[in-house]
C-alpha cells in the first residue's frame, strides 16, 4: 500500500476552538499505488479535511497517516510530495498562467527560465500555450481548472490530490473535463484521491471508491 | 486549530513584538507616565484635583465642549456622508472616478493647510469659532464617512437585493432592511473614527476655534506650553485619555465586523440622468464642493493673490531650514515606519487585539503623547531621534492599516497551495503573501509620507528652533503681526500642500489598489 490512513480520529472545533462533531472515528484506509480513488460524503461530511491531512495542512488528533509504511503525521506539505488541486483552484492571481505551473518547479530548485520553460510544456500539453502569458483572470472556469491540474501535475507528485475538481462546471464541460482528467491521470500512472459529492464524477474516473458518512468509511466499490 | 496553523500565529506574533514594543515605549509609556504625574498630583494635592475638571465650571466647558463640537461634525458627517457614500456607489456620471479620487484629498492635507484652506473659504462669514471648528471637521471627516459608506454599500449583493425587491420590498424597504444593515458596520466604525479624531484633534481646534472655543485638547498645550499647569493639564489628559480609551474600543470591535459579498455579485452602476439620479449627484457634488474642495481652492486663490513681496518674504532663509527639517523628519520617520508598520500589519492579522494595539497612536491624542514624553525623557529632548520615533510611532498605524487588510484578503488556500506545491511557510509568504501586500504597503508609505510632512502637535511640542518645519514655520508666521506675515502664510499653506500631494502622489504612483487608509494628521 502507497497511502495508509491507520487508527485516525478526529472531530472539528468551532472559531472557540471547542470540539464539535467527528470527522473521522478510529478510520482505517488504504489506497494502492498507480490507482485513482474516490472519496464520497455529502457536504460537511469531513472528506476535504480527511484529504488536507493527506496533504499535511491539518493533522488528525489521533491516529496516523502513512506513505510507502512510513509514518508521515507530522511531515511538513512541502516535504510530502503531494499536490493538492483546491476546489477554487487557489491560483495566484499576482502571478501569469505559465508562472503559476512553473511555482511548484522554482520551490524544488530549478531556475526561473528552465521551470517557464518546463510550465509552458505542460501547458501545450493541456492545449493552453496561448494563454501561458494570461492573467489568470482572463480564464475561463475550464481553462482555470486545466491550469490547476498543470500546476499540482508539473511537479510530478507522489499523490495527486483533487478536491470536488468540477463542482464549478456546467454538465458538458464537466464530462469533456472529467475524461481529460482522466485520461491525463492513466497517462501519467499517478495515484490519486478524487474528493467528490457527485457519484458521477466518481463513477467516471474512479477505479475505486468509499463514502464518508457519519465518521466511518464504507466501500462502494 | 491545527498545529501549522498554530506555529504561524506564533511566528506572527514573534514578529508583532517588535513593534508593539516599540508603541509600548513611545505610546504606552509617555501615556502611563502621563497618567502617573496626574495621580502624583491627586496624592500631592488630594482627591479633589481629579475631579476638578468636572467641578470647575471652565474645565468642565472644555470637556463638555470637546465632545459637542465632536458628537455635532460626527453627527453632520453622518447625515451628510452616507447618502453621498449611496450615490457615489449606485450612479456613476461624467468624472465621478476623480470624484471618487478626490475624496482622498483631506487625507493627505496637513491639518494646518486644511485650517487655513476652511478659513479661506468661510472666514469671511464666520469668526473663529464652534462653526469655523466643525467645518473644519467635517473637511477631513466627511470624506472618511463617504469612503466608509462606499465600502458598505459596494458589499451589497446584488441577488439578494433583487430577491428582496422580489418578494415584495420598495426600493426603500430594501434600502431599509438589506443596505442598510450590510453597510451599517462600515459606517459605525468609520463614525467611531470621526469621533475620535474630533475629539484628540489638535491643530484645527488650535486654529479654528480659538482660545474662546478651545478643546480640552487645546487646553492641556495650554497648561502645558504657556502656563506650566501640569497638575491640571495631567487630570485633564486622564479624563480625555478614558474618554477616548471607550470610543476606541467600540472601534476596535466594529472594525472586527467584516462583510462577505459573493464574487461578481455587485449591484450594477446606473447612469444618472435629469430626472433620474441627476439631482442627488448633483446635491452630493455640492456638498463636497461647499466642504472638501472648494476650501482648497480658495486656499490656492489666496497663495495666488498674495503679492511677489509676500512669496519673497514666504521663501526666506527659515522656509528653506524648514523644508530641509520637513523632509529629513519624514523620510527618517517613516523609513522606520515602514518596516515596523509592515511587522505589525502582518501579526495583526491573526489577532483583533493585536490589531487594536497598532491602533494606538492614531486614536491617541499627539499632544498627549508629546506631553508624555516631554515628562518621561526630558533630559533627552534635545536628541533628534527621540522626534524621529515620535513621527514614526504616528506613522506606523497608517502602514500597518493597509498592509493587516491586505493580509488578511490572502487567501489561506493560496498558503495551503504553495505549501503543497513544496513552498516552505517563509518561501509561502516571500512568493505569494507579499506580492499581494505590496500595493496596499505602498499605499500606507504614501499616506503616512504625506500625513508626517504636515505633521505639526508634536513638532510644536517638542520642537527646538533648530527643527522648525514647514508646519511650524505657517504657525510662526501666522502669529506674527502684519498683513505680509499673513500673506506669506498663505503662500506657505499652499507649498506645503503642493508638497504634500507630491510626495503622495510620487509613493503612491505604483499603488493600484483603492485606498484603504482612514487615517490622516490631526
């Protein structure tokens, strides 16, 4: 197993800092390498938090994340290796589309022209090489989440993390997007955990899935 | 709170200390000490002295007339700005985007040009005076409610208003029960700042008022300066120091309140035409005419009109000593400023306390602080740094201001973005945090670059001969008797204005953002 979820529990708190209800209880997970999963609940199920522990962005009060059976709780994001695409795409609207890819690139060391010039690649790839110079801005919601994936994709991450990656889209662009996706995602044998509401969306892309409901995780298929 | 969350909170707060310290040594302190000579003189006189200023039927007036005179402009402000704030959000017209540029004018107006300017226009209805005094407020506050009404009303959201003229709703229920109240926190909070600057202002109740209506502001540099009364003026900053101290926290609590407003969801521009929004546009521009603009334009006449005698006599060997001093004062003050409001403005974003610390020396009255520090060092008074800290503590919550609200508009996904794109939380904040600060840090630098160029309650407290500046210069020549003398004031209030407009103009030419200072020199 490459991502192991062992023992976690954990329960939100409010602005006070007082716990409120479970996100996860005692949850035991595991996810294979080269795979794509799907993670299901309806909103406010805990399944975005459960993928930022993932990420390192929050830790789980109890229990323990593992990647290739090393524990990695308190691993710091930078240092994991996973990329997250965030639900609104988290694009820097200081920066253009091509030095939004290139950011990951630049933080693992190589230099500003080569990371550009890597950025613009993937971004020919994903048939965006017109808009490299474009505010990010000036996309469109389509396009927006194309960069997105670029970005988190560029880097060549451990695990691809993907947070309700098409919420944002109306049916036809949602379906023409979801086959890219995964088209992309096969090409490229990366492991990845798809956050969704829509079964749908799973159902397309996913090899696997689970649902996320009341603290417990239950396989769909 | 998650753990990462918690270590940056520490870390903002490592880095909040500094200038919190730096505000505690030349706020806190002067204040304190203030505060400790009044209670010297309580135990050294008895229980009555603190009191006094509200047995002693003259005291009493002056603080009674203190917060009048600011309870009546914050009241006219009000009723003046909102509607204006109102039109200038829903209309648009020929020009309103240099309406709406315009209204930052009285920001960067030193207090004795925005004096002289309100003289200009209306000393010839009005002797010094309550009316000179609040029109005088009401040239730099109307603007600061206008402002703060424009950012309440432009975070109305445009579905929920047509929901509410849907199910029903006038357009003035609808103003009445959706506007309103999304508006209302931003206009409470930028009337608490009138008030406040009402009452703590200095300068313009100087000049303005007059010994007849002096503030109690007026009467502790009396005490302090002509007379020697420390005993009453230290009661009197007590009572003006708890007074303030109230507002200030009402402030801090109404700043707190933020109002989301969905993306692109803005209630659309409408085009005013006659019989159809013309009137109001054309009411609020005549309100604006009467009290922000017109004043500097008969100022600028004035300077203008003045005699090629009078500009020679303006522009002698002191106006060069003082413009030498002006601009060596401001570029120290606010270098340090600079890096120590930025400091500040990022810890302040995690905390709301925080946040009202760096508040301090805005909301606190410059005569007060002077006063303080004049009791606290005074074997050091003759040092040019300690001027340098004072215009620099002044400065620091107009930088600070800017760049907390800037922070604080980052979105944390950005954050969590680049650190999963394998961004340390230094490298987080360098690449992604900071760029979008910058704008707003530039902004800040102009407007406190513009505010210490016209600085003048506590150069005049503290000021030596040496040090005399553009702002004291004008109150020199304005004392002096003759009508050159008077003359040449005017060609120096319209220097100093041209200089301060420069000086904003030239910090402030890369800053794209609106501008988000309520600040200005009292």
């Amino acid at each position: 197993m490459m991502l192991e979820l062992r023992g976690v529990t954990h329960r939100w708190s409010d602005t006070a800092g007082q716990a409120q209800g479970w996100i996860a209880k005692d949850l035991n997970w595991q996810v294979s390498r080269g795979e794509t999963v799907a993670l299901l609940g309806s909103s406010g199920s805990g399944k975005s938090t459960l993928l930022r522990m993932i990420a390192g962005l929050e830790q789980p009060q109890q229990g323990d994340v593992l990647w290739a059976d090393e524990v990695i709780t308190h691993l710091a994001p930078e240092r994991r290796q996973f990329a997250l695409m965030f639900q609104d795409f988290a694009l820097f609207s200081h920066l253009s589309v091509q030095d939004n890819v290139a950011f990951g690139l630049r933080e693992q060391g190589l230099g500003k022209a080569a990371a550009r010039r890597q950025a613009v690649e993937a971004l020919t790839s994903m048939g965006l090489a017109n808009r490299a110079d474009a505010s990010v801005w000036s996309l469109s919601g389509g396009e927006q989440q194309r960069v997105a994936l670029a970005r988190a994709w560029v880097t060549r991450p451990k695990l691809l993390l993907l947070d309700e990656p098409f919420s944002a889209l109306d049916a036809d662009r949602r379906a023409q997007l979801r086959d890219e996706f995964k088209t992309w995602i096969r090409a490229h044998d990366m492991t990845c955990i798809l956050v969704t509401h829509d079964e749908a969306d799973a159902r397309a892309m996913a090899e696997r899935a689970w649902r996320l409901q009341d603290a417990r995780i239950s396989q769909l298929w | 709170m998650t753990p990462s969350t918690r270590r940056g909170l520490n870390a903002s707060h490592l880095v909040g200390w500094v200038p919190l310290l730096f505000i505690l040594v030349w706020a806190v302190l002067p204040l304190a000490r203030l505060g400790w000579e009044g209670w010297l003189q309580v135990q050294d006189m008895g229980w009555s002295l603190l009191w006094q200023p509200w047995q002693d039927a003259y005291l009493r007036g002056r603080v009674l007339w203190s917060v009048a005179q600011a309870s009546a402009s914050t009241g006219l402000a009000l009723v003046l700005g909102v509607p204006i704030g109102w039109v200038l959000v829903r209309w648009h017209f020929w020009g309103r985007q240099w309406v709406v540029r315009a209204l930052m004018l009285p920001f960067v107006i030193p207090t004795l040009v925005a004096a002289l300017a309100v003289m200009a226009l209306w000393g010839s209805w009005f002797e010094q005076g309550p009316v000179l005094l609040i029109l005088g407020n009401l040239f730099f506050n109307l603007c600061l409610i206008v402002r703060g009404a424009m950012g309440g009303f432009d975070s109305v959201s445009a579905s929920r208003l047509a929901a509410a003229r849907s199910l029903g709703a006038t357009p003035w229920r609808a103003f009445w029960r959706l506007e309103w109240p999304t508006a209302k926190p931003a206009v409470w909070a930028a009337a608490c700042l009138v008030f406040l600057y009402c009452l703590s202002g200095f300068g313009l109740a100087l000049l303005l008022g007059g010994q007849a209506w002096a503030t109690a502001e007026v009467e502790i540099y009396t005490r302090v300066a002509h007379d020697l009364d420390l005993p009453i003026a230290s009661v009197l900053a007590l009572w003006m120091l708890l007074i303030s101290g109230l507002v200030v926290a009402v402030y801090a609590r109404l700043s707190l309140s933020r109002v989301e407003r969905l993306r692109g969801d803005r209630v659309p521009v409408r085009m005013a035409r006659w019989g159809n929004g013309a009137w109001s546009v054309g009411l609020s521009l005549l309100v604006l005419l009467a009290l922000n603009f017109g004043p500097l334009a008969a100022l600028l006449v004035r300077a203008l009109q003045a005699s090629p005698a009078a500009w020679q006599h303006a522009w002698g060997d002191e106006a060069w000593l003082a413009l030498g001093n002006t601009l060596r004062f401001t570029v120290l003050g606010v270098s340090l400023a600079a890096v120590l409001g930025a400091m500040h403005g990022w810890a302040a974003r995690a905390s709301g306390w925080w946040r009202a610390m760096g508040m301090a020396p805005l909301v606190t009255s410059p005569v007060m602080i002077a006063f303080g520090l004049l009791l606290l060092w005074p074997q050091w008074l003759d040092q040019l740094w300690v001027l340098v800290c004072a215009y620099a503590l002044l400065a620091i919550p107009l930088v600070a201001a800017p760049v907390a609200q800037a922070v604080q508009q980052v979105s944390p996904r950005w954050v969590d973005a680049a650190r999963t794109l394998g961004a340390t939380p230094w490298r987080a904040f360098w690449r992604v945090v900071w760029p979008q600060v910058i704008p707003s840090w530039r902004r800040g630098l102009a407007f406190a670059a513009a505010t210490m160029v016209g600085e003048f309650a506590v150069t005049l407290l503290l000021s030596r001969p040496e040090w005399l500046t553009l702002s004291t210069y004008i109150y020199q020549l304005l004392g002096r008797p003759g009508a050159l003398n008077a003359q040449a004031a005017w060609v120096m209030s319209a220097s100093l204005m041209a200089l301060s407009l420069l000086v904003f103009t030239l910090l402030d030419v890369r800053s794209n953002t609106k501008p988000e200072s309520d600040a200005r020199s009292k």
